[in-house]
C-alpha cells in the first residue's frame, strides 16, 4: 500500500526527529531527559522532570532503535537506569511523579498515568533488547500497580494515591496499552489478564456505546461525573481507544468491533473540524465544541484509528493520513526547528506561542510508526 506522506515521515522521524532528540533532548549533566525546549531549540531549564516523560522517551528511543536508529538503544538504557535509580522509592511507594532537575524528589505521589508509562517504557525496552532487568522492573511495576492502586472490592484502579478528585478513564487507557506491549513483549498471561479487566471496565462503565461517547471523569463508583465535568469528551481519546482496542482484538481476541466503529464514528463526527480537519481538544456529549483549539497529539490519533479501521473492515486509511499527515507537517512540525513542534494550534489555525513539550514525541512518533507498519 503507498499511503501518503510516507516518505516525509520516515525522512522526519529518522533524520530529524531521532538525531534532535539524542543531541538536544538529553541531560547530559544531571541524566534523564529534557522536559522542554524553546522555539529556538534550546533546554527550556523546567525546573522538574516528569516521570512519564522520562518513561515516554525510553519508549521512543527503544522503537527507534528496531526500526534502525542504533543510538537508541543506549539512550533508552541511559533513560531505564535514571528512572530505576532515581524515581523508584520502593515496592510500598512505587515511582515518583516528579523529581528536581537535578533527580531529587519532588513529588513522590504514586500516580497510575505514570506507571502506566514505565511499564509501557520497560515493555519496548525488553523487546529492544531481550534484557532480562527490564522484565524484572515491568514486573515490579505491575505488582505495585495491582498491589496498591487497584481499587479494593470495586472496580478498576485509582488514579493516584491518596486519590483526590473524580476518577479517570485515562490511566486506565494506557495501563491498557502498556499491558498489551508487555503481553508482546513476553507472552506472559498476567499483562493480557490486566488488559482483559480493564477493557470490560471501558465496555461497561467509561464509554456508552448507544451515545457513542467516552467520558473522562467519574465517581468513586464510576458513575458519570456530575455537571459538565461528566459530559467532557476528548476526540483524541476516543480515537487513541480506538487504535489500543483493535489491539485487544488482534492481540488477545477480544470481541470490540462495535466499540471502535462507534469511538471513531464519533469523533469523525463531532470531534473533527469539517472544514479544516484539525482534531478538537474538547467537546461535549452531544457533540458540542468546547476547545475547537488542537493540540499536536489528537491529530496523531486520528491517523492510529484509521489504521484501526483499515486493519478492522479494510476502511482505506489514505484519507485521515493525507489529511493529518498534512496538518501536522503543515501546523505543527513544519513551523519550527527540524524535529521539534508547536504544541497548539488555536481555532483559527495560529499557533500559540510556546515551548516544544518533550512528551509530544510518543505521540507523533507512534502514529508514524503505524503508517510504516502498513505501508509495505
């Protein structure tokens, strides 16, 4: 299949993105990795680093490395060793949120985004490399998850501890993620039995399949949030369900075609702007907009879950590719330093001043990992 754009994003991806990133986007002096940098592509001195970054960047330089980026395997093994010596406070305190620049704690809150991310990170490491710690540390990762944020005699997982706040679909759509690719990674039942549990959690509690919709918030007992908190519906993540749910269903047989068609129906629909084709930060339940402004990584995922649908009912997939392809190279990659983004793009299609947030790069570099995968 000769989708479009294909050779723009593999020039991007391997001789802009991958060589900026390991030159600029390292702390050779402290270790880790840079949470941000300026327009002018200079480390923008955030004064903490985030421990799903680093996690989001060992993954990018670990795919990197199999896809033929070979510096990558030893700036994903830098990212694995920061992580594992700095963030980890222990098996009754798991990973930290945050830590100084200089690796000291900062915020050692246990947050299941977070640990979602280093097992996802740990998982592309081990397929890099077959390395055995990296296995250990997924386990690890996964005993305190189910040990200490798991939801006792309910149902799912809480968000952060202590939890504060509504309940969150979105940890739990990347623990889903990161237990698909430890499941690849090793075979092992234990990441599949995550996902299955959480993937019946999605089916029947965070998406409606009659309104089509994805809420973000909930109850302790996962009600719908109350108010307009409750009717918050991201496109970007019904279109990333979209894409990790055909996964589930190649990856371990799931029965979910009914929900991927209607997460991505949905946000075709209401989530996608008709004219421009830039993909919503927000909107509501009934389709409303609420932020027409477009930060860089909904548009990504709408390209996964086109590729979803082709790989589903053999829905063409050059269409969303041409289009989003096009926005991200024309709006956001395109208009600054090679390799580097604006992170947001207003209603009127300007982008907003700012820096180039590292976390991105997951984002843009697995949706264009995903049309090299399909485009042979």
């Amino acid at each position: 299949m000769a989708l479009p754009h294909s050779q723009t994003i593999k020039h991007w991806m391997f001789n802009d993105a991958l060589p900026w990133w390991a030159a600029n986007g390292v702390d050779r002096k402290d270790g880790g990795y840079v949470e941000q940098v300026t327009p002018a592509g200079v480390d923008a001195g955030i004064m903490f680093k985030r421990t799903r970054v680093t996690a989001r960047q060992i993954y990018v330089f670990s795919h990197g490395y199999m896809l033929g980026f070979a510096p990558g395997l030893d700036l994903a093994q830098d990212g694995v060793d920061y992580l594992t010596s700095k963030a980890w406070l222990g098996p009754d305190k798991g990973f930290a949120r945050r830590l100084t620049r200089e690796g000291a704690l900062l915020d050692p809150t246990p947050d299941l985004y977070d640990h979602a991310f280093v097992l996802f990170a740990l998982a592309w490491h081990h397929k890099a490399t077959g390395n055995q710690a990296s296995r250990d540390w997924m386990h690890r990762t996964l005993d305190y998850i189910e040990t200490h944020l798991k939801v006792s005699g309910g149902e799912g997982f809480w968000h952060e501890l202590p939890p504060t706040g509504w309940r969150q679909q979105n940890p739990h759509m990347h623990l889903t993620e990161a237990c698909l690719a430890a499941f690849e990674a090793t075979g092992e039942a234990r990441f599949a039995t995550v996902a299955n549990e959480i993937v019946g959690v999605f089916t029947s509690r965070f998406f409606d399949l009659k309104s089509q919709t994805l809420a973000e918030y909930f109850t302790n007992d996962l009600a719908r949030a109350t108010g307009d908190d409750g009717r918050i519906v991201e496109p970007g993540h019904q279109l990333e369900w979209a894409w990790i749910l055909n996964s589930c269903r190649k990856l371990l047989g799931l029965e979910v075609a009914p929900q991927i068609r209607a997460l991505a129906s949905f946000a075709e629909t209401n989530g996608v702007d008709p004219v421009t084709k830039i993909t919503f930060n927000t909107v509501r339940d009934d389709g409303t907009p609420i932020d027409r402004a477009s930060r860089t990584w909904p548009n990504t995922e709408r390209i996964k879950a086109a590729i979803a649908l082709y790989e589903l009912d053999g829905v063409d997939p050059a269409p969303v590719i041409q289009s989003s392809a096009g926005i991200l190279f024309d709006r956001y990659l395109g208009r600054t330093l090679p390799g580097t983004w604006v992170d947001v793009v207003d209603a009127s299609g300007q982008p907003v001043p700012g820096n180039a947030p590292a976390s991105t790069l997951y984002h843009v570099f697995l949706a264009f990992a995903e049309v090299l995968r399909i485009n042979r």
